[in-house]
C-alpha cells in the first residue's frame, strides 16, 4: 500500500471508530441529561404552584367571591361597565367619550365572555396608570384592544380607545 492510500484508510477507521463512539456513548448520556433537565423544569414550575397554593387559593377564592359576580350576565355587565369606569376615574381620567358593551361571547363551561369599549382623552401618566389598575385588578380583566393617537390638539393629551373583557361564570349552576 502506498501511502496517501494508508493515510485514507486510517482516517477512514479513524472516523467509524468516533461515529460509534458517540453514537452509543456520549448520545445516550446526552439524552438522558437533557431528559433530567426537562422534568427538573416540570417539577420545579409544580413545586412552584405548590409552594403558592395558599395564594392561588387566596386569590381564587377573592376572584369567585359572590361579592362581584351576579346572577345574569346582564347585571355583570353592569358591574363590570360600572368597575371599569370606576378604575378609569381613580387612574385620574375625567375625560370618558364613550363606553360600549359588546356583544357576549358563550363559553361552553357555563361562562360568558363580557367586553366593553371605552374611549378616552386622558395624558399618557393617566392611560398608564388605567393600564396598571386594570392589569392589577381584583376582577378578572382582559385587555383584549388597544389604540392610541395624539390627534387632540393637545400635545400632552392622547385619545385612546381600549378594549377591555372579564368572564361571567354561572356559579349557580356548578353547585
């Protein structure tokens, strides 16, 4: 054999010798360890839940309160239209143009999806903190739209329209 023929034939050994050396070596201990790795991340986000169980039960228990829901879907709409300008005048904006209902969406696990729209001019500390109060409400909101512009004249004053919806849940049903 000549050598550049030796060189390819070691080079080739060389090759088959590594491709099996990973292939039933260093591959299966990476499986393993990205398999560990993965249900470590599942266990630890369960230890999380229940760590916070007294909370989440806290907060469901505040949330499923009978202090807030309402009998028919209608009355919560109204609750939750009242709610929602309540947060917008304590967020410090005076200026609301319009509040609209929507139309009701049913959920099949005896809720309804309620939305409102509501637009306003307010400055932008105001719209923020509107945001701030919705997001970190006792009732459950969604803000679902969201759109704003500076066609006030008012370089300080925008004018929002904002798209806002909680769930209605027959709780009178479920006992």
């Amino acid at each position: 054999m000549k050598q550049s023929e030796k060189r390819l034939l070691i080079i080739t050994i060389s090759i088959a010798v590594l491709s099996l050396f990973y292939i039933y070596l260093i591959e299966p201990r990476m499986n393993t360890l990205c398999v560990s790795s993965s249900l470590d991340l599942r266990n630890k986000k369960y230890l999380d839940i229940l760590n916070r169980k007294d909370e989440i039960h806290r907060k469901a228990q505040q949330i499923l309160s009978l202090k807030y829901w309402k009998n028919t879907p209608q009355e919560q709409q109204i609750a939750f239209q009242m709610y929602m300008e309540t947060i917008t005048r304590e967020a410090g904006i005076t200026q609301i143009k319009s509040v609209l209902p929507l139309q009701m969406k049913t959920n099949a696990d005896n809720g309804e999806e309620i939305a409102l729209q509501m637009e306003v001019e307010c400055s932008v500390v105001a719209f923020s903190r509107l945001l701030h109060k919705a997001g970190s409400s006792e009732v459950p909101v969604q803000i679902r739209k969201l759109s704003m512009h500076g066609e006030t004249g008012d370089p300080d004053v925008v004018r929002a329209q904002i798209e806002v919806a909680t769930i209605w849940i027959d709780y009178c049903s479920n006992r």
